[in-house]
C-alpha cells in the first residue's frame, strides 16, 4: 500500500504468516524513515498490529496478556515504521495509523466476511491561539499557543476516523480560542466511495480568519494522492484536499 509521504511515496509492506496457533508480522519492504518528525516507533507499530489482528478475531474480548502471545510482529530497524534516533517520531500517528488498513488488506482474501475496507484517517490541523487576556495574574501577551482540531475523516459504514476514535472540539470553544470562525461543516454526497457497504463520508469545513492577521496553519492530513482503498466490488474513497 502506498501513502503519502514528505519526500515522496512511501510504500508499507506487510507479510502475514499463520502457523499452528501463531500469527506472526513481517514489515520488511517498507519504506525507510523520512525528514519530517512523523516517524513510527516500533511500540506503535506493533500496537497497531495487534489491533488490527484483534478486531478482526476476537474485538469482544478484554485486552489481556494471552490474547496477544500467539502474536508475533517484526518491522526492520530503521523503516518508517520502527524508527531509530535521530529520526523524530512526535506525529507518528500520522503515518502509524495505515498500519491497520494495511493488515486489513493483506488478511481480506482469509478473512473477506471480516474484513474492513480503507478508512480516510485522523486529520489533525494546528492553528495559533491568541491569548491577549489579562488577568489579575499576568499581564497582556500576544504569544501565540498551538491549538489543534482534528478535521476527521470516516471509516467504512461509519463517520469516525479510524483506528483512533478522536472527537472534534466543539465549534464554540474553537472560535473563542483561535478567534477564527467556522462558517460551515457538512458532509460530501458520494465521497466515502460506492458498494454495497458505502463508507462514511467526508466533511468539508470551512473556516474564515478573523485574527486581524495572517495565520500559518500545519496540517498533518493524508489520503490527498492515494484514496483510501475501496475492497473486492467496492469503489474507493475520496480524495482529501485543502483550498483557500
């Protein structure tokens, strides 16, 4: 599967092998690590992977340490998936979470009455906060503190992101803090692909600058050059894109 990355397409691979009462994970063949701080440490890589395995099997069950012992995963040293210092790892939810619509392809063909088709992920997006507030504490400041909205996407048949279950911040709490103004969030007819189970679809949100100033904004979204992908007769999703 291929996801976007910073220097280019990066491609996750995985092998999955079944023996006896074992499953075991082999991520050899992905893409090494890049530049920008969205590197996936192995913790994350192997969590995801258990994840994934467990929702499809046993999703009723507690976690607990005999669930995950027949489980084995195995991500070479220095891909993007078990980064290695100096490689920053800060927003590894960013690439981590294919790790889970990756399994799901790979396990499809075994498990076709289980399996889920790809989901359109987290898409977390940093604003400034402007706090010019004075209190009997402290005095006026125009430092501007990060704010983060997560802008999701939808899982198949569902309008949660996926694997995480983030919630959005509520329209007004965002506009006192941001001092931007959300004009409109509605969903996109049609953009969480065809079949006879549809995806959960889109939103599109738009947003105004009421700052007074220009604002910089970090979006950490994916899914804009490689839909999430549509399984056996279903068509894939849409494209994400970001426009002033």
């Amino acid at each position: 599967m291929q996801v976007e990355g910073f220097d280019g397409p990066c491609d996750y691979v995985v092998r999955i092998d079944i023996k006896g009462d074992g499953v075991s994970f082999d991520f050899t063949g992905t893409s090494g690590c890049v530049r920008a701080g969205v590197n996936v440490p192995f913790c994350y890589t192997n969590a995801m992977a258990l994840h994934a395995i467990k929702s499809l099997l046993l999703p009723t069950i507690p976690n607990n340490a005999g669930s995950i012992a027949p489980i084995s995963v195995l991500a070479p040293p220095g891909c993007i998936l078990n980064a290695q210092p100096p490689f920053a790892t800060g927003g590894r939810h960013a690439m981590g979470h294919f790790v889970t619509p990756l399994v799901y392809g790979a396990l499809a063909e075994a498990a076709p009455d289980r399996a889920q088709a790809g989901s359109g992920n987290d898409e977390p997006r940093h604003f400034p906060r402007h706090a010019a507030r004075r209190t009997a504490r402290s005095p006026p400041s125009t430092s501007p503190l990060a704010v983060t909205e997560r802008f999701a996407t939808s899982m198949g048949g569902c309008t949660l992101p996926h694997p995480s279950n983030m919630a959005v911040v509520p329209v007004e709490v965002w506009e006192t803090l941001t001092h931007t103004t959300i004009e409109s969030k509605k969903l996109v007819p049609d953009s969480g692909g065809p079949g006879r189970w549809r995806g959960g679809l889109g939103q599109d949100v738009v947003l105004r600058n009421d700052t007074g100033h220009p604002v910089v904004t970090l979006g950490m979204g994916n899914r804009t050059m490689f839909p999430a992908l549509g399984m056996f007769a279903g068509g894939d999703g849409a494209l994400a894109r970001t426009r002033d």
